[in-house]
C-alpha cells in the first residue's frame, strides 16, 4: 500500500515564495503506478485532494493544507515515442524539457529554460514567455479524472488552451504525463533564444522568492507590470510581502511573508489598477490550502468569485 510521506512537510518547502504551513498527508509519487494508487485512495477515502507541482505559481496558505497532498514533482519519466514526439512525465522541470527539445535541434521549449515549475503545472496555467507558450508543444495529455474515474488522454483540442489558462481543473483533473511534439530548428537560432531568456530573466527578475507574475496583463497591451510601475507600487509593503523594486508584477518574500501578507498586497495592487486606469486585474497566482476567512475575503475580492475549497 502506498504511504504519505513520514517525515512532517511544510508547504513552504514546495514554494518558491517559501510561504506555506503544515501538510497533513503528502505523497511523492516517483511512478504513474503510484500516482495511480494514491489518486484511486483518494476516491475511495474521498479525502480533499491539493495538486503541487513545482509551486511556481502558487500561494501556499500559512495555514497549511488539510487533506492529500499530492506532490507531483517527482514525476520524470521521458521516453521518445516517435520522430520528434516525447512522453513526458508531469513533474519534469521545465529547464530539462527545454534542454531535451535542444538536445534534439528541436524548437519549441526555449522559453521554459528559466521558467520554474514542472510540465504538469505549465500545462495546468498554459505557461509562456517571449511568443512561445506550453500549448505550443502539447499533442495530448495523460490525466487521471477524478470525476470519472478513470485514466484519459486528452487530444490538444480538448484542452482548450489560453491565455495562461487550460482546461484542467486541479481538483478533479490530475496530469501524469504529455506527449509533446516540436519542430525541427536551427541550433544556432535556439541556443541565441535560449540565451537571450536567460539574460532577461537574469536582469528583469527578483533574486528574493517569489511566485512570479502576480497578475495577469488586464489587456493585451497593458502589461500588469507596467501599469503598476508607472502607478508608483514598486516597494510597497504588507508586513514580509514587498512588491519587487525590480519588476512591479512580483511580490518578494523578504521577511517571513504569510500568505495573508501576500493577499492583503495583491488587493492593494489590484484597486491601484482600478483606480488608475479602470482596468481589472486578475490573478495569475494561485491560492492553494486551508483559508482563514480573512485569507477568503481576500481571494473572493481579487478573483470575483467565492472561494471553494
Ligand atoms: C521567477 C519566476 C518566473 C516565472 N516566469 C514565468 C513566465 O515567464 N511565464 C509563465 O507563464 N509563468 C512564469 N512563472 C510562473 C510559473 O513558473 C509557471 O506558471 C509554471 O508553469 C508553474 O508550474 P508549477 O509546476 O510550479 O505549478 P504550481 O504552482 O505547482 O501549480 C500551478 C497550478 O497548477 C496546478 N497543478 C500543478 N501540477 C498539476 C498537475 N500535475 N495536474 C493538475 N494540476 C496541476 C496546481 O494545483 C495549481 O493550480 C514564473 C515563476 C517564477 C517564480
């Protein structure tokens, strides 16, 4: 039978802004089999389920998360299942999935180079960067329905891919694994891209944690980023939270952040939007956990919507 991890795992620990408080039952599946038997556990116990990948994108609650945990990112697994067609596992970090796609002179990946986070979880948000996205090389996804029961694989239509959005719905939809196909480049050409990413990313984003774009651009031509530098928001702070005085769209970690400081800053970024320019700005950070009500008025008041478990 498969066993949650003994030792006691802190949301933080699978963070990357480092927020996060204890995790009641968390599993490392290393395995489709074993992913396969805590997912069935799960239906059967109809225990809550949380999906992590690299938690990249997300905020963890101080609180912690009750229930199973699954922590996908041990998944991976490649295999090469045709000319320019991988399997691969949905915990495979994105750095390697770039450097398998230039491995082979293959474009395509090049933006996940400096992108933290796994495959399952940039499949999940869509991820992108510099014109590229993760739709862009998906052919179909390996996913355990939960509503259904059962194993599926999903064509790339059906996951109804956009802007930093899929049809995946991590309570009920888990991704195990993706096929992705690229395209044939020159390696010239790939590496310089490659190289141009890792410069921009080294100049543009924050050093201290951080879980990346906060929010999404509110318009195309309206980056969030933009809008709340030239609104002044750069430095602003709630208790361990600061909006990074490097890019105005990531918050930073800098003292012993809560998940509460992060929130309580992300609904002062957002009325600042708002006020400024009469453009609404929604999350592209997820909240994952046990919300304290403040925690939930807060989430209700950026996304619009109630919160849900
Ligand atoms: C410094 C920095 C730079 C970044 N730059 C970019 C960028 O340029 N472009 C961009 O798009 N993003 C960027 N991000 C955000 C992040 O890296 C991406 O969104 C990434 O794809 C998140 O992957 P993850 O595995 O960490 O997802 P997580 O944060 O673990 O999860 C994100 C969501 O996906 C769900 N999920 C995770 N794994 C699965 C799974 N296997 N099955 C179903 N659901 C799952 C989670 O429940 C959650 O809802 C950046 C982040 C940082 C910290």
């Amino acid at each position: 039978m498969i066993q949650p991890v003994q030792e006691r795992l802190m949301g933080a620990q699978y963070c990357t802004y480092r927020v996060g408080g204890p995790l009641d039952e968390p599993y490392l599946p290393t395995t489709l089999e074993e992913a396969l038997a805590i997912l069935t556990m799960v239906m059967d116990k109809k225990a809550p389920l949380t999906v992590i990948g690299g938690g990249a994108n997300s905020i963890i609650a101080s609180n912690g998360i009750r229930g199973v945990t699954f922590l996908g990112k041990r998944l991976m697994f490649v295999q090469q299942t045709r000319d320019r067609q991988f399997q691969v596992g949905a915990g495979m970090p994105l750095a390697r999935v770039s450097k398998l796609a230039q491995d082979h002179g293959m474009t395509g990946a090049e933006f996940m180079i400096g992108v933290p986070g796994t495959l399952g979880g940039a499949i999940a948000m869509n991820a992108g960067a510099m014109g590229q996205e993760t739709a862009g090389i998906v052919e179909s996804v390996t996913l355990f329905n939960l509503e259904t029961q059962t194993l599926e694989t999903w064509p790339h239509e059906q996951m109804q891919f956009s802007y930093r959005k899929s049809a995946i719905q991590p309570k009920t939809m888990i991704v195990l694994a993706a096929d992705l196909r690229f395209q044939p480049g020159e390696p010239e050409v790939i590496a310089a891209l490659i190289q141009k990413s890792l410069v921009f990313r080294q100049q543009h984003h924050p050093k201290e944690p951080n879980g990346g774009s906060v929010f999404k651009n509110p318009a195309p031509d309206m980056p969030a980023g933009r809008l709340l530098d030239e609104s002044g928001a750069k430095g602003w702070r709630e208790g361990g939270a600061m909006v990074s005085p490097k890019h105005a769209n990531f918050i930073v970690n800098v003292d012993k952040a809560t998940s509460t400081h992060i929130l309580r800053l992300m609904v002062r970024l957002k009325h600042l939007i708002k006020e400024r320019y009469g453009l609404e700005a929604y999350p592209e950070n997820r909240f994952l956990g046990d919300a304290s009500d403040v925690e939930k008025s807060l989430w209700e008041e950026l996304t619009g919507y109630a919160w849900e478990r």
